[in-house]
C-alpha cells in the first residue's frame, strides 16, 4: 500500500534533533452509523495495512518514543500496528483524556470557546499532554480522534476546520515541540510559534 501523499509531505520540514509529540487520527475506520459504533467502529483490513506500512516508513527515518492511544479501539489498533510496522516492541499505553471531547459538550460547543477564549477543563487537560516533557529526541505518538485534532487547532491556532473540505483525514498529524524555551507547532505544512 503506499501512503498518502498528504501524510508523507507532513514529514518533510520536521526537525531531526527534537523531542516530538506527534497528535495522529486514528487510521481507517469501518463507517460510523449509529451512536453506539462512535465507540466500537474498528480499523478495516485497509486501515490496518495503512497503520503498518507507516510504522515500517516511519522506522526507517525515525527514533519512535512512547505511543499513547485514545483508549477507543481503532486507536489501540492504530497503535499496534504501527509499533508492528516499526518492529514491535513498543508499548502502548491507553491515554483518557485522548478519548472523544464531548463528555460535557465540549466539541459541540467549540464555537463558543473559538469566541470567547475561555476553554473549559476538558480541552485543556487534552491542551497540556501536547508538548513533550523530555529531550530524548524522537518522535511520541498520541494517537486519536478526529474531533480533538479540531479542537486542538482550534485552541493553539486559533483555526477552524470544521469544514468538510478541512477536516482531519486518516493519520494526519499536527506536531509539537520545544526550541530555546519556545513552543512550536507544526500543521498543514505550517509552523507556528507559540506564547499560551
């Protein structure tokens, strides 16, 4: 299989020296029709593949850290097979407040916080796991949804991409790193540096 070029391109001006937290959708997903499959929806045959062909990429140009997972499991799966792809022995260790962002309505009212800037805890317990806490060197995964992508850009970007034309595709990645004492993001093909 080969991948996307939206995902090989994301790779490409990411520094080499730096202690990186890589926040990922999930790859592909059986189709979500009813409330309950939010919750249970597993990866496809396709998606699976997909997941291990970019860890085999992945270990080849990369150190791969920790992998934390939303504790859904097409999240899960996403991560072993990644770790699979990249030669195993990688854990992978479940990681809450990676799970859906709307216990209390906290996606759907995504809106509200764009405007006002006051984010309830939820979104910034979610905000404060983005930035490694070591110097290693390599790249962390924190494997997730779709919808905390959204809101992510949306609290350190201040970026709506709601939109269906913007919305988050399979594995697509925003990065998060430290340089002298500055936070750096990098999505889209875009960094950006900053002062939250």
């Amino acid at each position: 299989m080969s991948l996307p070029k939206y995902l090989l391109e994301a790779y490409e001006n990411i520094p080499s020296d730096q202690n990186i937290n890589v926040l990922m959708r999930h790859s592909i997903r059986f189709p979500i029709e009813s409330d309950a499959e939010v919750f249970t929806a597993q990866l496809t045959p396709e998606g699976e593949d997909l997941a291990s062909d970019f860890g085999a990429w992945l270990h080849k140009r990369y150190k791969i850290g920790k992998i934390l997972t939303s504790p859904i499991t097409r999240c899960i799966e996403t991560g072993r097979y990644l770790a699979k792809g990249a030669g195993n022995g990688r854990v992978i260790l479940s990681e809450p407040v990676l799970s859906h962002p709307n216990e209390n309505g906290e996606y759907d009212l995504m809106a509200n916080y764009l405007d006002s800037g006051n984010w309830p805890l939820r979104i910034r317990q979610i905000a404060e796991k983005m930035f490694p806490d070591d110097h290693t060197g390599g790249l962390n995964f924190l494997i997730t949804h779709d919808t905390v992508l959204v809101l992510m850009a949306a609290y350190w970007l201040d970026m709506d991409i709601r939109a269906p034309q913007d919305w988050p595709q399979y594995l697509e990645p925003m990065f998060f790193w430290k340089n002298d004492g500055k936070m750096i993001i990098s999505f889209r093909r875009n960094e950006f540096c900053i002062g939250k």
